[in-house]
C-alpha cells in the first residue's frame, strides 16, 4: 500500500517490515498450483477487460485527501500497524501448515511403522508356519523311519521264529527217528535175548528141573530141623519153668498186677476227672452260683475273703411284701436254716406268680439267710441240649451233691421243661431229661435244697407234685406294699446319688412322703421288678437333663423347666404312661388269684400239692 498513499510522506528510517510470502494455496487433492492447470481460467486479457478503474480514482483522491489531513500520520501508523498484523497472521498461517506438514510426516511415519510391525509379525508368523511345518514333516519322517523298523524287525522276528521253528521240527524229527530206531534195536536185542533163552532152556531143562528139586529138598529140611530145634527149646523151657513154682508164682503175679494196674488207671482218669470237673467248675445248666472254687479263689481272692467273712443276712432284708406272705416265708428261711444246722433233710418248695414279684431274689436270701450256697439254673436252657441234657441233668446233681454247706438248686421259668409228659407234645430227648429229673429228686436229700419258681405252674408234670413240699404264691403288691417299694428304691435311686457320689443331683424342696405315697397310688397293678424300673428312670431322666441357667436348682427338660422330681407332673408321667400295662397286670392278678384259690381248694390233706386239671 506504499505506492498508493506515498511512503515518502512518512519520516525517515521507518521502513514496513519483512513480507513474508504467501503460502501456495491448495487445492483438493492437496498441491500448489499448476501452471498451465486447467482449461477454464481466464487469460490476462479476459482478466483486465472487464476492469473499472473508477475505483482507483476514489482510491487516489482519498488518499490525496489523505496526505493533506493532521491525521495523515496516525492513519498511516494505523495502516502499517494492520499490515504487521496481517503478516503475523500469514506467518501463524505458515505455522500451522508447517506443523500439520510436519504432523504428516509423523503420521506416514507411524503409517510405515505400523506397516513394517505388520509386515515382520507376519514375516514371523510365516516362519513360525514354515518351521512348525518342517518339524511336522520331521516328525512325520522320523515316525515313518520307526514304523519301517518296527516292520523290519517284526519281520526279522517272524523270519527267526520260523527258522526256530524249522529248526525245532527237524530236531524234533531227528529225535524221534533216533527213538524209533533205538526201540527197534532195543526190541531185537530183547527178541534175540529171549530166543537165546529159551533155546538154553530147552537144552538144559533136565538140569533146571534137577536143581529145583534139590533146593526144595534143602528147604523142607532146613524147616523140619528148626521146628524140632524149637520145638525142644520150648519145651525144656516150660518144664523147666513148671518145675520152678516160684517162677510161676512170679509169673502169675506179674500179670495180675498188670490187668489191675490197666484197668485202674483207665477207671480211675475218669473218676478223677469228673471229681475235678465237680469241685473246680460249674455244670453248663448253671447259670449263676455262689459257690465258691478253686479257680474263683485264685480270680478274686479279695471278693472271696470278704463273702466268707460275711455275717448271714436276713431273709427278707431287702424284699417287700405283704404281711401274711412276709411272715410265711420267713418261717420258711427259718426251719431251712434249722434244718441245715441240725444236717437234716430240706423240703422242695414251688413259688409262683407274676414275674418281677421277688421269686429270685427271695431264694438268693434264702440261700444266705441259711449259710447256703445257690445255684440258679434256666428251664429254656434244658430243651435246646437235645440228648446231652441227660448227662447235663446228672451234672448239675452230682455237682449239688458235693457241697459242704449245702446247695439251694433254684429252677426259674421250671414249665419249660417240666411239662405234662402225657398232654403235652414233647421230645423224646426232652422227655429223657424229666425222666432224669424225677430220678434226682425223688427222694430228699441233706446236700440241695430244690425250689422251682413258674408263672405258669398248671403246666406240670403229675409227678412234680410229689416233689413239692410248700407252695408259695407271690402276688403283685398292694398298695402298702408299692409304698414301701417306691419309698426304698426313692432312697436307692435318687436320694443317695443326690447326698453321695462326686456328681450329685439337685432336688427341689417338697415333700418326699407325700410324693412317694401319690406315686404308690398311681402304679397300681405293677410288679416290684417295673417299680424298679420306673425308679431307674427317674435317675435316667435327671441325668439326661442340664442345669437351668439361672441356678435356681431346676432342670431343663424337653425345652420346659421343671424341678428335679419336683412337680406332680414331672414325676407322675412316668407312672401315667404304664397306664395300660398296670390294666394287664391288674387282669393278669385277678386271673392269679382265681387259680390260686381253685388249686389250694384242691390240696391234698398229705400237704402234697397237686396241680388243677386246666
């Protein structure tokens, strides 16, 4: 713009700064421009045809107007002040197209970089490829070089167990055409053998038969003289010896002692045998005895030491029942104890009831009320030895006979085997053994006590009445009776765990009376054994329950509180729950003594019981 408004006008020194040259401008495809490019632009004479130079006259006036204004400077100031700013521009313009030229660059340069990347990964792939493919045909060919010389060896095999084989079969030929040959020659050897023989055989018949005669001479004399040489031996001999009568006095003697010395010993082994078998064991129908023997004494001296110290206890020390009864067994304990001081003969005695009424336990305190020894045998264990049971029968009484003190036989559930042997349909190896048993104990004796115990005693043998001196019948307890027992086992059972022992119970505060007399109510109709029972379930149940944690004494049961025995309910359940089996015991009862009172009606005047017909 110097030449337009005259850059003579302005003051010294002051020139525009650098021009700095315009970009080429770019066109679509990126490039400068062409000369000679396209067809279409215009030729400088249809450039400058259509000019109106009317504008540069405006132009020029202006700026002559320009020149003779005060404000010529600072227009011109301001001129050359947008020229530097447009040529800054321009130069920030050059800028940028450097660095996006430059910014090019870097992309074809990251372009050619991604490509190389691209081109050795698969350059590495193909030889990857390449390798993984030579080494499969490696593979295949040093697989291809076994399997020829696994063929090449299976054949060379094959071809040497066939000549193994050849080989075998003409060895196998030659030692059999050798055989054959040898049984040929060994056949002619044999015939030529025998043929030559028989010829010298037949030639020398007459000498054979010559000396087989003279042989036969030499033996028949040979036996004739030994029998004449013994025959004289033997003869001087014995009567030399029946000349000699001491000799056959010591003869005689001899033999006898030895027939005595034989047949003693046999006899006595025996005897010894079953003396020992009595006195250091227990026949096999014994189930429990208090007898004592060697074998026990060297087992438990100390438990033996303090039994022979013991004191005889009551008969009824610990058995309960009722009064009439009470008194009729202990005159029995009584005369059996008088009865063994005085060495007199002991009377059976058949006790009978519903189980659980104190049948075995009260003939255990016979036994000991008396100084006796016991024995307590099964009547099931009888059926089941067949034909031994003779022999164990006459066991059980030898070894009964042997007892110093005295023996109590106690025969529990005696129906098993004590049968009717005309009704009932039984073995004949049972039948034997009552045979046995009736053989025992039809007389009394000083050395057993026998005392047969049945819940069912119309089922005997005819012959057992005869046997039995004294019946006794046990009957469920009555109501004074159940007292006493819950009072006694109460104390057994729960009092004494609960002031003795390391681990004690914790009962609640109440009356113990009062609650043992509710519960005597409640088991009507049960037996001394279920009362029993029911006390050892108390116990149980006190022992399956934990402490309540508040420390209150109580007892945790089933997720309710409840003190030890404490409630009514607590202790009363127990009872309540038997309810239909106290119904069966009180029926059972009642049927015991219906039949108690028909068989005392039909007792003999001789104190001989006899069974009622069923």
């Amino acid at each position: 713009m110097s030449w337009l408004f005259g850059v003579n006008k302005g003051p010294k020194g002051e020139s525009p700064g650098p021009v700095l040259p315009l970009p080429p401008a770019t066109g679509g495809d990126g490039s400068g421009d062409r000369t000679g490019g396209g067809g279409d632009r215009p030729t400088p004479k249809d450039k400058w045809s259509n000019f109106d130079p009317t504008g540069l006259e405006r132009a020029a006036k202006a700026a002559r107007e320009l020149e003779h204004s005060r404000h010529a400077k600072e227009a011109l100031s301001l001129a050359q002040m947008q020229e530097q700013t447009l040529q800054l521009e321009q130069q920030s313009k050059v800028k940028e197209y450097e660095a996006a030229v430059e910014q090019l660059k870097n992309e074809q340069i990251r372009v050619q970089a991604e490509e190389r990347r691209k081109t050795l990964n698969e350059e590495t792939r193909q030889h990857q490829a390449r390798a993984q493919y030579q080494d499969k045909l490696a593979r295949q060919r040093y697989d291809d070089q076994l399997r020829q010389q696994q063929l090449l060896n299976e054949e060379n095999l094959r071809k040497q167990e066939e000549s193994v084989q050849k080989q075998e079969a003409i060895r196998r030929a030659t030692v059999e055409r050798e055989m054959e040959l040898r049984h040929k020659n060994e056949m002619l050897r044999i015939e030529a053998e025998t043929r030559a023989r028989a010829r010298a055989e037949r030639e020398n018949a007459d000498i054979i038969r010559e000396q087989i005669r003279l042989k036969a001479a030499e033996h028949r004399q040979t036996i004739l003289e030994s029998l004449k040489t013994a025959g004289t031996l033997f003869g001087e001999g014995f009567r030399a010896f029946v000349t000699d009568w001491d000799k056959v006095t010591a003869t005689v003697a001899g033999l006898t002692l030895l027939a005595v010395g034989v047949y003693t010993a046999k006899n006595a082994t025996a005897v010894a045998g079953r003396y020992i078998e009595a006195r250091l064991g227990k026949p096999s129908l014994v189930r429990e005895t208090s007898r004592i023997t060697v074998l026990e004494v060297l087992k438990h001296p100390i438990k033996v030491g303090r039994r022979l110290a013991s004191k005889p206890q009551d008969a009824l020390e610990g058995v309960v029942l009722s009064p009439k009864l009470e008194e009729r067994v202990r005159d029995i304990a009584i005369a059996t104890r008088n009865t063994r001081k005085n060495k007199s003969l002991y009377r059976n005695i058949l006790m009978y009831g519903p189980p659980g009424t104190g049948k075995t336990l009260f003939a255990k305190k016979l036994a000991m009320h008396s100084g006796m020894d016991y024995a307590i045998m099964t009547g099931g264990d009888v059926a089941p030895m067949g034909r031994e049971g003779v022999t164990a029968m006459h066991k059980v009484f030898d070894w009964a006979n042997t007892s110093r003190r005295g023996l109590l036989l106690f025969v529990d559930e005696a129906d098993a085997f004590l049968r009717k042997r005309a009704t009932e349909k039984i073995s004949e190896d049972l039948r034997a053994t009552l045979n046995a048993f009736l053989h025992r104990t039809g007389q009394h004796s000083n050395k057993f006590m026998l005392v047969l115990a049945s819940n069912q005693p119309e089922q005997f043998d005819w012959a057992i009445n005869d046997r039995i001196d004294e019946m006794v019948n046990f009957d469920l307890p009555q109501l004074q009776e159940r007292e006493r027992l819950v009072r006694m086992y109460f104390d057994k059972y729960v009092l004494k765990p609960a002031t003795e022992g390391k681990q004690r119970l914790k009962l609640a505060q109440f009356d113990y009376g009062k609650k043992c007399s509710e519960i005597a109510r409640l088991t009507e109709g049960m037996s001394g054994r279920e009362i029993s029972q029911l006390a050892i379930a108390w116990q149980t149940s006190t022992f399956s329950r934990r402490e309540s944690p508040k420390g209150d004494g109580r007892h945790w049961a089933g997720g309710l509180i409840c003190s030890s025995w404490g409630e009514a309910s607590d202790l009363s359940c127990f009872c309540l729950c038997r309810g239909p089996a106290a119904l069966a015991r009180e029926s059972v009862s009642s049927r015991w003594v219906a039949w108690e009172g028909s068989y005392l009606e039909t007792k003999r005047p001789s104190h001989t019981p006899v069974t009622p017909r069923p």
